[in-house]
C-alpha cells in the first residue's frame, strides 16, 4: 500500500516494527502498517480526501420577527437576574414588556423566544 502523510508520523505495531512517514513523501508500506497510519491521519496516495462541506449559512431572521423584542430578550439573558425568569426559565412577560416599551402578544413573545434560544 502507497501512502503520504501531511505531517511526519511514526507507525508502530505490536510486533515491534516501526516506520517513520516524514511529512509530504511517498511511502511504500506493508498493508498492516498501511491500515495504522491510515488511522494516525496519512492518506492512500491517488486517493484524494473529501473537501469538508461548509457551514450551513444562518438562516435569516424572519421579517415578521420584531428586531427589538429579540434585542430585549438577548439583553434580559445577558443581565441574567434571576427575578427576570419564570419556574420554566422563561423571562417574564413583565420583563419583556418593560424592555420592549409595549405589550408583546403571547405568542410573539414564545416565538421570539424560541428564535433566540435556537440562534
């Protein structure tokens, strides 16, 4: 087995041998030894590695989200008093509210609130 090492490694094996793949050279290896440097992050010469796939962008905030009620529920997490939260670790609709300088609907409040705990 042919394989090449990004950076220099040393193969050992139980029996005792060990070979040393110095980094970016070719090396002509026996296929136990193969397989162990194979694990220790060398590559099978001719065989290219996948390229990672990259990051999933951020999806976009909702335009219907209130750009201020997410801003005031990521400040009352960041003061982190514990007065601001229910038993379930919710921030309190009062909270909110005066944060926010209005009456934020129930359900706007939950839905904002799950967006900034899953952002």
């Amino acid at each position: 087995m042919k394989v090449i090492s990004r950076e220099e490694i040393r193969v050992a094996t139980l029996a005792g041998a060990v070979v040393l793949l110095k980094a970016g050279e070719e090396r002509e290896v026996a296929d136990e030894i193969g397989h162990i440097a194979l694990q220790m992050g060398a590559e099978i010469v001719g065989m290219s590695t996948p390229t990672p796939a990259p990051a999933p962008a951020p999806e976009p905030v909702e335009e219907t989200m209130d750009q201020d009620l997410v801003k005031a529920l990521e400040e009352i997490i960041a003061n982190g008093d514990p007065k601001d939260f229910k038993a379930d670790g919710a921030p309190k609709a009062a909270v909110i509210n005066k944060a926010v300088g209005r009456t934020v609907k129930p359900e706007e409040r939950t839905a904002a609130w799950e967006y900034v705990l899953n952002a």
